[in-house]
C-alpha cells in the first residue's frame, strides 16, 4: 500500500456520504494544485478526505493538503473507454497508443501485438472468472469502468514508471496492481533474455510464453490482473482491510492459465504446483500455530525471510477452504466484502471473524488443512 494511504488510514471516524453527489476538490500536494472531481467516499472528523475521480483514481487527502473543497447535485459518472484513453495518453506521452476490448484500456509502447495478446489474456480471464464464481453462487457485480492495464516495451522503461512506487523492489517484479489509481502495469515479456526477439504475431506469443520456462513470467501477471478483477467486482473494496492471506492466495489460486487451450482456464482449482512443493518444504519449521499467524496478521508476508512460506501457505490455504467449506468461503468473502475502506481490524477481530464464517475449532481445522496438503498429487 502506497505510504499516503498508510498516513490516511489515522482517520479517525467514517460518515455515510451521498452516492449521488458529485464532489470537487482541490488540493496542494508536493508543491502542486491538484483539482479532483468525484464520488466521496470517506469524510473523516479531522478533514481528511477520499475521493474516488471519475478515472477509478483513489485521492487520499491530508487535512493539511485540502484547499477548498464543493459538492454539486451533478451525479456521479464514471469515464468511459474513450475518456480514459485520452487520460492515459495525455500522461504518458505520444509514444503510446491504446488497445481497447470488451473489459480493458489497454495502453502500450510495445507491438501492437503483444497489446493484443495482453487483452485476448485478459478478456479469457475475465470471462473465465465471472464463470467461476456464477458456478459457485457468488453474485459479483460487472466493473463501474473499463480496466487499465500499461504495457512497457521494457523492462527498463517499466522501472522507470515503476520505481516511484515499488522502489528497489521493482527489479524482481515483472508486474503488479495499485490499488490507487486502480491500474495493473507491466512489461512486454518477449522482451526478456527468455525471448531475445519481438515477436510479430498473437499466435508466435503464445507459443512462446506458453512455454515451461515463461510459466511463472505469465503467472505473475495474470496474478495482478485477478487482484484487479477482485477490487473491480465486488469481492474486495479498494483500501478495505482484507488480509493479505485471503488476497494473495486467492490470487494464486487463478493465477496459471493454460495457454494452449483456447479457453484459458479450463484448470482453475487444479494444484498449484510450485506452491504446493514449497509449502511442503516449510513444513520443518512451520510452528503449530501457523494458521492462526497467518489470519491474525500481515507480518509473515512483510519479512522477507518468511514471505515464501506465508505465500505458499495462503495458496495452500485458500485452496483447501474452497474445496472443503465453499459455502463458509462465500460467507467469508461477503463479509470481507462490506469493509469499507481505511479501518483497520484487530488481531483478535481476524480470528473471530474467520471462525464466525467457518465454525471449525483451530484444531481440528489443522488436522484437516495437514491431512489435505499431504494426499494431494
């Protein structure tokens, strides 16, 4: 989460907002006017504001950031297609262009190509995951807006874009989601040392990257474009406090489609291998009171010494809570999917609230989560 957010999540109390209501700000931040036009989402007692701009943007403003600040009885619209383009160009520059589909504003420097690559991804993605979900009785709601993707010809040119946000992280992640300004943003992946040549044609692409050594290059972004979808449908809400073990390992959970099949994700639910392989390794060290570690808090995922266990046991975990109790699981993510954003929980309140939703005593739910992981092949 991006420091600015962090500072604003000290806001002290929430107030129910008109939905209607179209609200102007303008705010000094870092030397610079800034005017935002938007849906309020959050008015708290100390000034601090979050608005949420017709582009998806999130604005978190400080108090002492707020200039003036009106509300008319315009409604609120979110930008269409054409809008965003025209946003996403206007701030990148001319050496982009913009590929649209069905769901996404892709905006690229890369070939044509691979932009088209991306949204046939993206679009089986999309298709594939509102199935899913149908199947198993979770009402999702269609995005208020077309999804952005950015697509760097590069990797150097994605750090440069990159950077401000991720910081030296930003060498060893090829993709990623803010959840600010609502975007996933990456680089062309034939433009690694796996593929040394720009390829000319969807087809060439993903033959290429349909390959063993690309698998986790792919699952990486498609990683990213499924925490977007969750933030877009109505699973998470942007800035709430959803745990990091539900997020990521219900990321990883869609995260490698078969892109040899036409339909993409004819897999979905099947073993995440590589996952699966290094949560068995962590089972030498793993404390017995793993599981309620892994909900009570973040701190696993933030320790670089720890984060590889902890992600592969959110994988573990989400996998086998969707295959042992999917009705708990649904209730668990409704209940996740009314926070509203800038509060944060408890430890104590993780843990009621996942055994609120499932009803199984921590031992037994060890019992049954070990017994799981070790009979699958």
């Amino acid at each position: 989460m991006p420091k600015r957010t962090a500072i604003v999540i000290c806001l002290l109390s929430l107030l129910s907002l008109p939905v209607q209501a179209l609200d102007h700000v303008q705010l000094k931040r870092d030397g610079r006017i800034h005017h935002v036009s938007g849906k309020l989402l959050v008015e708290a007692q100390d000034g601090g504001l979050l608005v949420q701009a017709a582009d998806g943007k999130l604005w978190a403003v400080l108090p002492e950031e707020l200039q003036k600040h009106t509300r008319d009885e315009k409604p609120f619209v979110p930008a269409d297609a054409e809008a965003i383009s025209e946003s996403l160009l206007e701030e990148l520059g001319d050496e982009f262009q913009i590929h649209t589909t069905a769901h996404y504003v892709i905006a690229y420097n890369t070939s044509k190509a691979y932009a088209q690559w991306c949204g046939a991804l993206y679009e089986r993605l999309y298709s594939s995951f509102y199935t899913y979900w149908d199947h198993r009785g979770f009402e999702l709601t269609e995005p208020a807006q077309p999804l952005v993707a950015v697509v760097f010809d590069s990797k150097a040119s994605y750090a440069r874009y990159a950077r401000p946000e991720l910081g030296d992280a930003v060498t060893s992640i090829v993709g990623y989601y803010n959840l600010q300004n609502n975007r996933v943003a990456m680089f062309d992946l034939t433009s690694t040392s796996v593929h040394r040549r720009r390829l000319g044609t969807m087809a060439q692409i993903n033959e290429a990257l349909a390959r063993p050594e690309a698998a986790d290059l792919v699952a990486t972004i498609i990683h990213e474009a499924t925490h977007q979808l969750a933030y877009n449908s109505g699973i998470h809400q942007r800035l709430a406090d959803i745990p990091l073990w539900l997020s990521e390992g219900f990321a990883m959970y869609f995260e490698t489609p078969d892109l040899k099949s036409k339909r993409g994700w004819a897999g979905i639910g099947n073993v995440n291998r590589p996952r699966l392989i290094r949560f068995r390794q962590s089972l030498r060290s793993r404390p017995k009171d793993a599981l309620q570690l892994l909900i009570a808090d973040d701190s696993r995922f933030r320790d670089t010494a720890t984060a590889p266990a902890a992600y592969a046991e959110a994988w573990a975990l989400n996998y086998f809570l969707m295959k042992r109790y999917p009705e708990q699981y649904n209730e668990y993510l409704q209940m996740l999917s009314e926070k509203g954003p800038l509060l944060s929980d408890t430890r104590e309140e993780r843990l009621e609230q996942f055994q609120a939703a499932f009803g199984v005593g921590w031992d037994e739910l060890e019992r049954e989560f070990l017994q799981q992981m070790r009979r699958l092949r």
